[in-house]
C-alpha cells in the first residue's frame, strides 16, 4: 500500500516552539547550519553555523514559514534581509534557560563541504545517533553568541540559573 507523502513537521515544530517560547516571555533562538542557501550575514558565521534571535521585538517581518524562514534583523546597528531555509536549521530553543528541540542533520548538511570537527563533538562517529544534538548543546551551553541577531550591538548575559555551575542545556523529547 502506497502511503501519501507527507510534509515534514520540522516547520510545525519550529513554529510550537517559537509560540512557546513567546508565550512564555523566553527569546527563541535558531541555530542554523550555513551554506550558500542560508543568506545571513557571512561575518557572524562561525565554524559553518549561526545563532539567529528570532523574537519578535529583535526582528521585523517575521515569516516562519513551511519551506523558508524570513525577518530582517540588526546585526551591528545595520538592517539586514535574512532567508533561512527550514531544512538547515539544527535547533530552536530558548535562550534563557535552553529548552527546545535539536533536529537531526540531513545527509547534505553533513556532507556540505565543512569540516567535520565543525560538525560534531569530538570523538562522536558521523553517522553515531545524538551526534547533531549533541553539537547542538554544545552550542546552546556555549558563551560565545556572536551570531545572534539583535537591536543593539552587544547582546545582554543571559541569565544563569540557580546552582553551583549550572549551565543551559537542551532538554531532549523522545
């Protein structure tokens, strides 16, 4: 029996998450993976990635759309068009405390030229299930932000949350 073919729910769940996020006074954050279908500017590209704030008061026209996302942002007190294909983003989550959720790799974004240490965390196998989450925790636990699109040219310290040491991390929804 031949199954329609359905369309992906990387969109659907890009879009919960945002709402989540918003509704909860949290900044929703992208990490994307960066080829030459991502336009960002390519100076705040760091090994091959990006991290986009996409709340709404540090964007404008914010389109979260099925196959694109589109805003335009301030990076370095100038406006930029920003266009973000679905398929390369890697994570959506909150920068205040690092909920969201990390989306595996496809086969291209793994193969898109990059070097693997960029890829993934050291000693993880290419084809190793969690190898994209990780590298995704990795950049949310991250200090270094200095992708993040916003209203003005030094982001604010997110907070850190109580305990000894404690640092952000994706919580993982199997």
């Amino acid at each position: 029996m031949n199954l329609p073919e359905t369309s992906s729910t990387r969109p659907y769940l890009i879009r919960a998450i945002h709402e989540w996020c918003t509704d909860n006074g949290f900044t929703p954050y992208l990490a994307v993976r960066v080829d030459s279908t991502v336009d960002v500017p390519r100076e705040y590209v760091k090994d091959g990635e990006i991290v986009l704030n996409v709340s709404y008061d540090a964007t404008g026209g914010l389109q979260l759309g099925n196959d694109l996302i589109t805003f335009k942002a301030r990076f370095g007190g100038r406006a930029r068009d920003i266009v973000v294909p679905v398929e390369r983003v890697m994570a959506i989550y909150a920068r205040e405390n690092g909920q969201g959720m990390a989306f595996p790799l496809s086969a291209d974004m793994q193969d898109d030229g990059l070097a693997a240490d960029a890829l993934h965390t050291p000693g993880a196998a290419p084809d190793k299930p969690g190898a994209s989450a990780d590298r995704v925790i990795q950049l949310v636990s991250s200090d270094a932000r200095d992708g993040e699109a916003q209203d003005t040219d030094e982001p604010p310290e997110p907070p850190r949350p109580a305990g000894a040491g404690a640092r952000p991390a994706l919580k993982r929804i199997k």
